[in-house]
C-alpha cells in the first residue's frame, strides 16, 4: 500500500506592481508559485532496519536529493541521450522538518506556460553525488560491510516537461526500492526428511543447543553499477566487480540470540526464527539469475557430564550452491534448515547355537 504525504514547502505570494500615484494596482503579475515536493514510498511491506519507508525517509538526517533540468520551451526527451542539464537544480537536498519537506534556496515555477522543467529524486541524499554527464544516471556502489549498506530508493514515476502548477499541487516522488533484499531465517528440523513448515518441528534434546557462529554468501555480486533515475523500472548499466558477503558474530549481525537454537517447552521456539538483525539485510544490484555458494558455520554442543571436558561439541561448516533471480524491490528470505539426525542406539543377540557331548560316567562295559 502506497502512504501519501503531500506537504506544503512556502507559503504562496500574490505579487503585484502598483503606481507612484494614489498607490492604485495598474498591472498584476502572476502569481509566482513555489515549487513544492511531496513523497510516497512503494513497496514498504516488511521494511526494517537498514530497509526504508515514508517513517525512516521522514526521520533520515540526510532526506533524499533531486536533480531539475529547466528546457525553456522545448521538450526534453529522455530516450535521446547526453541531454539533461542539471540547471534548476543540482543534487538538492530535500529534509522532513516537523512536519514539512523543506529545501533551500527555494525555486519558483517559470511563468510562461510553454516553459518546461524535469524532475529525478533518489534517496538517501548524498554529498556531492553528480549525473554521469548527459545522462540521467547516479552511480552507486555496494558496502561490502552489511551494516554500512543504504536501501537505494528512486523515483519510478517519469516527471518529464512539468509546466506550472495550480497552488494545491506538488511535485509528488513516487519512490521504490532499486535493490534487491536478503535476509535469513533458521531452523532445526530433528529427524525429519523435510522441513514442511508447519511448526511441529521435533524439538532439541535438552542438553543440546546450536550456534550459528557465521554465514557467507560467495563472491557472486555485483560491487558497483550506474542507477537511471529516469525510468519506471530500476534500470542498472556499466556493472563491475563482485563481493561476497560474511555474517557473523564479530559483526553482531545477529537478530538478539536467534543464533541459538535450544530445547523449549514451547512448540512455537521450533518454528523458523528471523537470523539476520534488522540493521543486517543484505542489500544487492539485481542482476538476474544468480548463482553462489551459501556457507554457514555452526557448532552443535551436547551437555555431557560422563566427558571430562562436560560437554561435547562439534563444529559443521556446510555448504549449498543456491540460483535466485533477483529483482529490484523484492526482499528474498533464505530459511537454513539445519538437518539434525539423533544418535540411536539399538541392540541385538545371536541365539545360541547348541551342540551336545556324551559324557559317560563311568562308562558301562
């Protein structure tokens, strides 16, 4: 569900020329009218943490930056390229004040009707961030440190050769997710050859428990790629490089201590728990089909009093190729199933196999 929110920037003046005589109005101009912006964010279900909606853009210290392009009376035609100018505004920051969308130097709309101006917005609003010359591109470039990484939004609703406004419109940024998100979930799943997700997973033994002490996606995605601010879908060009991406406990990636699994009474601790901290999705380029290795590392510890160290413990580092075909404003949920196969100890005996001796005492004659 898209939230709206149409704020007002500065109050409108009616501007008028009068006479030196009797202060009589002879000529009036019009109205000059203050460009102003107002914001909806698409794709906001399940937004958390490192993740952006209307309430985080509203409370960023950063606020989202637009760029403006001022073609006088002629059309600006984004399909022909190495055309836009950043004339009207260059990387302007826009910043939620109370209650408003607020920028400065304010800008007003040209007066004469055949006069156009172009609008493209991204969030989070950067310093110094500039167009590849010509073009409507940013270029951005993936954290490899998941904490420092940013949910890129764009404006996907075209805003080409706006004229003058009436005083109750805005410049409204329809803004969406140009990445791709990932996250974990993780779960035991005790002698069963399937995890249906139901719930009713056999719980732990109660001496055991498991930690996830890391998990790695391989060196399969892309590092930096020019973002279009300019169309209606995220449209990536000049992609290079890969990383791969490391959780773990040094990072405290972690949502709280869900990277242990142990017995519990309640059935509902058996159901998948959310791995990843809410600062610690991993945002990506979308690049399609993509395959790469996931490898999570995790001890199994049984407490054992009979063992002169009083538990025993065995560390697993597995590893599964996974394809996924990412797209851009879709969050992918990777559920780890732990497979755990119980010890079982049965026993059996060989019946006996009887022969007989005579033994004569004495032996008669």
């Amino acid at each position: 569900m898209k939230k709206n929110l149409l704020i007002g920037l500065a109050a409108l003046a009616a501007v008028t020329i009068t006479s030196c005589q009797k202060d009589q109005v002879i000529n009036q101009v019009p109205q000059e009218q203050a460009i102003e912006f107002g914001t909806y964010v698409g794709r906001d279900a399940q937004t958390k943490g490192n993740s952006v909606n209307l309430d985080v853009m509203q409370g960023s210290t950063a606020g989202f930056g637009v760029f403006a392009y001022y073609s006088d009376n002629a059309d600006y035609d984004p399909n022909y390229p190495n055309t836009f100018i950043s004339n009207y505004m260059d990387n302007q920051q826009v910043k939620y004040i109370t209650s408003d969308w607020e920028y400065s130097p304010i800008k007003y709309w040209p007066n004469e009707t055949s006069d156009k101006i172009s609008f493209i917005a991204y969030y989070p609003w950067v310093e110094n961030k500039a167009l590849e010359p010509g073009t409507t591109n940013i270029q951005h470039t993936v954290a490899n440190n998941v904490k420092s990484q940013v949910d890129l939004l764009w404006n996907k609703t075209t805003l080409n050769n706006q004229t003058k406004q009436n005083t109750t419109e805005k410049i409204t940024f329809d803004f969406g997710h140009a990445l791709s998100r990932i996250g974990f979930n993780v779960v035991a799943c005790v002698d069963e050859t399937t995890a249906d997700g139901d719930g009713k997973y056999t719980p732990l033994d109660n001496n055991t428990k498991i930690t996830v002490n890391s998990v790695t996606l391989s060196n399969a995605f892309l590092v930096t790629g020019n973002l279009n601010l300019n169309k209606e879908v995220a449209t990536w060009t000049n992609t290079s490089g890969t990383q791969g991406f490391t959780l773990n406990t040094t990072n405290t990636n972690w949502k709280n201590s869900n990277n242990i699994i142990q017995h519990a009474e309640d059935a509902q601790r058996q159901l998948p728990q959310q791995l990843n901290g809410d600062d610690s999705y991993i945002m990506i380029i979308p690049n399609g089909s993509t395959t790469f290795n996931l490898t999570i590392n995790y001890d199994v510890e049984t407490t054992d009093p009979k063992l002169s160290t009083g538990k025993s413990t065995i560390n697993n580092n597995i590893t599964k190729s996974v394809t996924i075909d990412f797209a851009a404003g879709n969050a992918y949920t990777l559920n780890l199933v732990l497979g755990m196969t119980s010890v079982k100890i049965d026993a059996s005996y060989d019946d006996w196999d009887e022969s007989s001796t005579i033994v004569n005492l004495p032996e008669n004659e």
